[in-house]
C-alpha cells in the first residue's frame, strides 16, 4: 500500500486555531507587561538618561513593541485574507495562513530582543539585558501549547513522530538548527550595530553568547519535549502512566528535590548558629550569597510549576471519563499561567514602589501575600477536585486523598505564616512544606503508575 | 458514534491504525478519533480511507436509518 504525504487535516485545523488564539494571547501579554514595565521605568528616567547617555529610554520596549506589531499585523491580514468563510477549502486555507505565521511571529519575537541590545547595552553597563518578556513568553507559550495539544490528543512533532527514531530524532535536530539560523541574522546583525556604535568586542562576543543561551535554552526544552512525546507514541502497551508521563514526574520530583534543598541552603545561611557566622568570618558577602541562593531556589520552585503543568496536561489524555477532573486541571493550568505572569510583572512594581516611598513598598507586599493566599487557596480547591474525580470515576485508590491533605496543611500553614510571621513558623513552614511536597509527589506518582486506567481505543496491532 | 464498519473494514485488510494512517496521509490519532465517532471527517478525507481500504463511501460512512 502507497503511503499519502502527510497532512491531517484534524490536526491542521486545530493547530491553526490553537495558533491564532496564541498570537492574541501573547498581545495581550505583551501589553500588560510593556505598561508595568513603561510605568516602573519612568520613576528612573533621569537615572536612565544620564547612564545611557540619551533621552530616548523607550528602546527598551522594542520587544514589546514588536510582538504587538507582528501580532496585529499578523491577525489583520489573517481576517482580511481568510475572515469571510465560503467552504471548508476557505477553512484550510485560513488554518495554513496561521500555520505559517506562527514561526514568523516567534523568530520577529526574539529578534526584537536582539535588537535591544546595541541601544541598552553601552559601554557603562557590562552585563546584556536580560529577555524577562522572551522568558516569559517561552514559559507561558510552553504550557498553553502543551495544554492545548493534549486537550485535543495531538503530539508534538506529529508530521513525523511516527518515523522510526534514527529518523525522528534528526528531525527533530534540524529543526533546532533551522531555529538557530533564523535567529543568528538577527543576533549577529545586532552585534556589529554594537561594534559599529561603542567600538566594543566584549559586547559584540556577548550579544553572540545572549544568542548561543537563547537557542541552547529553547532547543534543551523542544529536545525533552520530543523525547517524552517520542517515548509515550512508541509504548506499545502501558499499564499506569505513559512513560512520557511518568519521566516528567520524575523530573518534577527530582527539581522539587533541588528547590528543597536551597530552601534549606537559605535557613542556613541566614542562621548565625549554622552557617551564618562561618561565612562572615571566611570573609563572605551573606547578602550576596543570599541573594543569590534565593534566586536559584527561585528557579527551581518556576521550574516546578511549569514541569507540574505539563505532568498534568499529558496525564489529561489518560481520564477522557473524568470531566470534572479534567476541568480541574484546566483551572489548575490556568492559575500557574497567572502566577507565573504576576512573578514576571512585580519587578517592575516592586522597582516603582520603592521609588516612592517604604510604606507602599511594605503595602504591597502585604497585598501581594495576600493574593499568594487566595491563589494557593483556589489551587488546594482544584486538587481536591482533581483527585475526587479520580477516585469517584475511575477508582483511584482513597489514599489518594492524603494528596490533597498535604495541600490543605501547607495551605493553611502559609496562611499563618502570613498572618504572625514568625521566624519559628516560617522556618517549619520552609522545611515541612518541602519535605510534604516531595513526599505527597512521590505518593501520587506510585498510585498512578499502579493503577490500570481504561482502555484508551488505540490500537498498536 | 462509533464508526464500527471502519475499524472491521481496517482490521479485514490486517492493517493496523498506524498503517492506515500512514496510507491516508493523517495521524494515527485521527484515524483512531474518526473510528471512536470523536472526529468527523471532511469528504475528501472520507474517500482517501475508502481508497485504501477499497470499500465505498456507503460501505463506510453512511448511516443506516435506525
């Protein structure tokens, strides 16, 4: 039997809608965060004047900029072009349009970064600006294409995640090569604007170095999906999780451990009796040390979020019977996104409050702790959800509820923390909060590997 | 509703899912979706999987009057 060229028409009209929408999401996106960032910078713009040198600061929302432009542009053409709907012919058409324009979108994303770069990056400043709207779009772009695909039972790669893995795997480094070339006109373009405008190789070798970290960072994530992905096509029969599935939590367990672990780092360090007194004698800077723990620790903990999502969003395709579940996780995807989104954007209120004054520093961080609670509060609330369903529908095993206790006790436990603040609480709270955290993960990934879940209709024969 | 006819005209030519898709053009997923009655197929869909399975449209997608 001759075999067709690949194109499914399902999954391309799909794709075409998940793209759309994913343009207008990342507009949205990017207006609130140029707005926050506008309206912290104008509080330094004196500041920013006399270290750059020129009175045009508003260089540094090129990137915002550019997504919004690409993104109308890219939607108008797309209502103009293919808006009035004859047949389903008009419908293929439209889907292909937003097929392509996805890539163009993302490759003018970070060249729009790139060309920040010879404007922000003088002579007075030795470190390249960081991307936070590119790493945030890459964080949040991965969980909404993540859940949508699962949603709709696509795979990633699926115009050849059904070739054999020598193949598969080729294809799947050409693709990251084909990323980095796109982007190296843009970067290296960049770079001889800087050379040509401060003179300076340290810069032009660290715009190529801001570019080998962009395409290392989102090739290192493509590659693992297509692993997991690659792996869960392949299984021929499962009991328990996907073995995609189940290497993500195992990723998952394995980063909670690390974020657990500069937890601990922390306490120790800010401990006089520990490790505090040690390291101010061998001559350390504690506040740097710190600073930097804590921000390591801070990776971790986003990792976590991003990793729990996407755990999650793969496990959906195996409780197609547990609707409310599956809304559970839907909400559960949602709040991570807005969290994820509002970690982001308090920089730069953080950055203008302190501007001002103290008091509204200390302001919001009250508010900002409180809107910590609630969020922790209506995701303890989706998890009990989620695991109801899961025992109700498919019989998961009622241990499964000690899950969702563990969730309810740091839940609570937070509360207080935030309410008395006292350094005794806050440290039981750091180290039972991740021991529990760790050890209800574990629980949950050994009763769903246990479990036999229903059949899923395919068939490998 | 479950395209039984389908899935027995597939397994009458011994093809797996994975075969017939890759016969088709599609994934597997899709055709797995079409025989589970989760996905409608456009025509022109429907006539590559007679195609391959050498069967007509009636034999394949049309319904009987209950």
């Amino acid at each position: 039997m001759t075999s067709q060229k690949f194109y499914d028409e399902r999954i391309n009209a799909e794709c075409g809608k998940i793209y759309q929408r994913g343009i207008l999401y990342a507009m949205v996106v990017s207006l609130v965060y140029g707005i926050m960032h506008i309206w912290s910078l104008t509080s330094y713009k004196s500041s920013l004047i006399t270290i750059l040198g020129f009175s045009n600061y508003y260089v540094f929302f090129i990137p915002e900029a550019t997504v919004f432009l690409f993104g109308t542009v890219i939607l108008l053409l797309g209502a103009l072009l293919h808006g009035r709907r004859r047949d389903e012919r008009d419908l293929f058409e439209k889907h292909n349009y937003y097929l392509t324009a996805v890539k163009v979108f993302v490759i003018a994303a970070f060249i729009g970064y790139a060309v920040t770069i010879p404007f922000s990056a003088t002579k007075y400043i030795n470190n390249i600006p960081l991307n936070y709207l590119a790493q945030l779009f890459e964080t949040l772009g991965v969980i909404y294409l993540y859940y949508t695909f699962k949603k709709r039972y696509i795979f990633f790669n699926y115009s050849f995640i059904h070739e054999r893995k020598g193949i598969y795997y080729k294809r799947v480094f050409l693709n990251i090569a084909k990323l980095a070339g796109a982007l190296f006109l843009g970067f290296f373009g960049a770079a001889l604007i800087d050379l040509g405008m401060h003179g300076s190789f340290l810069n032009f070798f660290g715009i190529l170095y801001a570019y080998a970290v962009s395409v290392l960072s989102l090739g290192l994530e493509y590659l693992f999906i297509s692993w997991t992905e690659k792996l869960s096509y392949d299984e021929k029969e499962h009991r328990g999780l996907h073995i995609g599935t189940f290497v993500q939590f195992i990723f998952l367990l394995c980063n909670t451990l690390m974020a657990f672990g500069f937890t601990v780092l922390v306490f120790a360090v800010n401990d006089k009796n520990l490790l505090g007194d040690i390291l101010i004698e061998q001559g350390f800077h504690l506040g740097e040390i710190m600073a930097e723990l804590t921000s390591i620790r801070g990776h971790f903990a986003h990792e976590s979020s991003v990793l729990t999502a996407m755990v999650l969003c793969k496990f959906m395709c195996q409780i197609k019977d547990c609707r409310l579940g599956r809304k559970a996780i839907t909400g559960i995807v949602i709040l991570t996104s807005v969290s994820l989104l509002i970690d982001y954007v308090q920089t730069f209120v953080v950055n203008f409050l302190t501007s001002k004054s103290f008091e509204m520093v200390i302001s919001y961080v009250n508010v900002s702790n409180v809107m910590s609670l609630v969020i922790t509060l209506i995701n303890s609330v989706l998890w009990t959800v989620l695991i109801y369903d899961l025992v109700k529908t498919i019989k998961l095993p009622p241990l499964l509820w000690a899950v969702a206790g563990v969730r309810w006790f740091t839940t609570i436990l937070g509360a207080a923390v935030s309410l008395f603040g006292h350094q005794g609480l806050t440290l039981f709270y750091g180290i039972s909060g991740g021991i529990l955290g760790f050890a209800s993960l574990l629980l949950l990934l050994i009763l769903l590997h246990r479990h036999e879940f229903p059949h899923e209709h395919e068939e490998y024969v | 509703m479950v395209n039984q006819r389908m899935k027995a005209a597939r397994q009458g030519k011994n093809l797996s899912q994975a075969e017939l898709a890759k016969a088709v053009g599609v994934s597997r997923q899709t055709v797995n979706m079409i025989e589970n009655g989760d996905y409608n197929p456009t025509v022109a869909l429907c006539i590559k999987i007679c195609r391959a399975l050498g069967v007509s449209l009636n034999d394949l997608f049309w319904e009987d009057e209950a």
